[in-house]
C-alpha cells in the first residue's frame, strides 16, 4: 500500500529562515477533504529469479495479493485500487487501515502540550480552556467545555463557549451563531448568524449579522455594538452611564463600506484638485516661457494630464456608491431594543441615519424608529412584548 497522505507527527514547526521554532505550532492534526484518494493498492508481482553467493539460481517467489482495507470516513474506489476519503475532517491511521473522522476531542486545556488547532472538520470540541496566545480553527462548529483569555477562536459553522471571554486580544469569529455565557476588558466579536450572550458583556466590540439575544442575566455594559437585526437583553447600560453604543438595522459590511468610503473620499476629492490645479499652474508657466518652458516640466504636465481622467471617474464612482450607501442605511429602521429590566442613562442608540442618548432611567422599555415623527423614540412595553421575554437555554 501507498501512503498519499503522512499522519500527524506531533512536533514543533521550524519558522522562518533563521530556523526559528514556534512551539504553538505541533502538527499534530492533518487535515483532508472529501473526495482525496489516501492510499493505493501495489500490485502483486511474480517476483524475478536470482543467485546466491555460489552462483546458484534461486527461484523466484510470487507475490501475494492482498485487498486494501480502509477505516472510517473512507471508501474503496471501484476497481478496489485506492481508498478515498468520504468527508472533509483529519487523518489517522488505526491498525494500519487509512480513517477520516470528522470530528476532534481536546480533553484538556489549549496550551503548549496541545498547541495551536486547525481543523476542516464538522465539529471541534474542547473540554478545558484556550490559553493567552493560542488560536483554534476549525470549518465547523466548536464547542469550548470552559473559556478563552487572551486567544482567538474562528468557527465555519457556530460556536458554542460554557464559560466567560477575558482578554484585550480575544477574538471570535463565526459564520453561524454565536453562545457566550460572558465577557469583558475589550473582547472583539464577529458573527454571521445571531449573538446569544448569557450573562453580561462589559467594554466589549460586536458585529452581529443577526440579532443579539439575551440566555440569562443578559447585561450590556460600555462598549460597541453593530447589529443587523434587533437587540433582545434584561439591561442595557450602566448606572455610571458607562458610554455605551449600539446600532440596530444596519449590516455591517455595509457600514464598514460606508465609514471607509467616507475617509477615502475626501483624500481622492482633494487629489483630484490637487492635480487640476498643478495642470492650471504649469499651462501657465508654459504660455509664459514658450520654448524655454523645460522638458522636465512637460513630462509632468502630461502626465498630470494622464492621470486626472481617471481620478474624476473614480470619485464620481465612489460619490455615486457613497450616496447609494447612504439610502440603504436611511432605509434600514425597521429594527428595535427591546429592555426587559433596565435601560440606563447614556446609552448612544443608532437607528438607520439617526442617533438618540438616553438621559432617563427606563423599565421595559423599547427603543425603536418612529415612521410619522421620523425620530427613535423610547416607550413602554406590551403585556404581549413583555411575555416574549428571552429565556435561559
């Protein structure tokens, strides 16, 4: 049989030039995807003839055939000569038969005897908790048993955390939903899917491609927040009137487009009248000189000349993408806060293009986008509201 793929060696990985070792990196998970052939078959031979040391022949020995076998996650292809994986996920060997499993345990906590995990397969699971420095990967979901300080975690599918996030550089990254039961001190939150925050959240960052909803206690302190959806928590804010800013019913990509175009803008803006006037100055200059004007001093008038058609195209663009921005955000108002316990003072709510700071302490309140009065407004809720409120999962 041959080997296509080698199994994991556990080990650190050299870096760089100079030969530098990271010892984060072991290699201990060798990831393949569906549909990769992993061993072939060698035929059998009728062996060849030889002699021995005397000169004597010895006959040749004929080979055996022995079919392939393979583990789990794999398959025979049809004439029996290689084995091919049946999913995307990691792979082992086990009793000399090629496997893929698309699923992988950490029992302990992600550290230096673990090192960094990438994995492309359906679901991660880890039973202790991701150390400051280490990173975990995976094309699925995973399931943390306990927290993360200090590190990141990027899920393809969701991720799911039994525990609190702690750390001015932890990250979270999910193309799915998003479960925490708490974090705090400047942790950075990104997910396509809806937010589930347990507890509280205190000076935290969040993208959110859906809604954010409360599981418990559900508390919102200082920080920013950008939802596409609607907010669903017990308080919002703080009594120190922490600041603390949410935006509901914008996307995100959207908005960063937007900010980005908003800085970019002006500085192509002021090239482009940069380079008018350049071209003004040096028409000018030569008109006066006629012949004398030098060749140096063309060349850059061509090429300002050159240059200036494509600048004003690109702002006209990028004025035109700018303004259409501008009515999708204008457009999106049709999401709300809704506070089932307390919405504190100093609270910086944004509702489409608008924005309103709360001065009042509220109950049950609601914070929405009033169509006739085109304002947010902040009102009490329904008994029918009120009997939606989130609960623990």
């Amino acid at each position: 049989m041959k080997l296509y793929v080698r199994p994991a060696v556990s080990g650190p990985t050299e870096i760089g030039k100079r030969g530098r070792i990271d010892f984060r990196e072991l290699s201990n998970i060798v990831n393949v995807t569906k549909g990769l052939v992993l061993a072939e078959k060698i035929p059998h031979t009728q062996g060849t003839p030889g002699k021995n040391v005397l000169g004597q022949e010895i006959p040749a020995k004929s080979g055996k055939d022995r079919s392939l076998k393979g583990g789990k996650g794999v398959a025979l292809s049809e004439d029996g000569l290689r084995i091919v994986a049946m999913l995307d996920g990691k792979f082992v060997m086990e009793a000399d038969r090629p496997g893929v499993y698309d699923e992988h345990f950490v029992n302990s906590d992600v550290d230096l005897s673990v090192g960094n995990v990438v994995f492309g397969g359906r679901l991660l699971t880890v039973g202790g908790e991701v150390m400051p420095g280490f990173h975990l990967k995976c094309r699925g979901d995973i399931e943390l048993g306990k927290g993360i300080n200090s590190s990141s975690v990027m899920a393809g599918g969701n991720l799911r955390i039994h525990g609190g996030v702690i750390g001015p550089h932890a990250v979270l990254r999910a193309k799915g939903d998003i479960y925490v039961d708490f974090m705090e001190n400047d942790c950075d939150v990104e997910a396509l899917g809806n937010f589930y925050l347990g507890d509280f959240a205190v000076q935290c960052r969040a993208r959110v491609g859906g809604s954010i909803k409360s599981t418990g206690k559900g508390a919102i302190i200082g920080g920013r927040y950008l939802v596409t959806g609607s907010v669903y928590l017990k308080e919002l804010g703080s009594e120190a009137e922490v600041a603390t800013e949410i935006q509901v019913g914008v996307q995100p990509a959207l908005l960063k487009r937007k900010h980005q175009l908003d800085e970019e803008l002006p500085i192509l803006s002021e090239k482009v009248n940069e380079s008018i006037k350049n071209i003004s100055s040096l028409e000018k200059m030569k008109k006066e000189q006629g012949k004398a004007f030098s060749a140096a001093l063309q060349e850059r008038l061509t090429q300002f000349k050159a240059e200036l058609p494509g600048l004003t195209q690109k702002v006209e663009s990028m004025s035109n993408e700018a303004k259409e921005l501008q009515e999708a955000v204008d457009q999106m108002v049709n999401e709300s806060i809704f506070v089932y316990g307390t919405l504190y003072p100093g609270v910086i709510v944004r509702i489409g293009n608008l924005m309103r700071q709360t001065t009042t302490e509220e109950e049950r309140a609601v914070i929405y986008f009033d169509q006739e009065a085109q304002q947010i407004m902040i009102r009490k809720m329904t008994p029918e509201e009120a009997a939606e409120e989130p609960k623990k999962i």
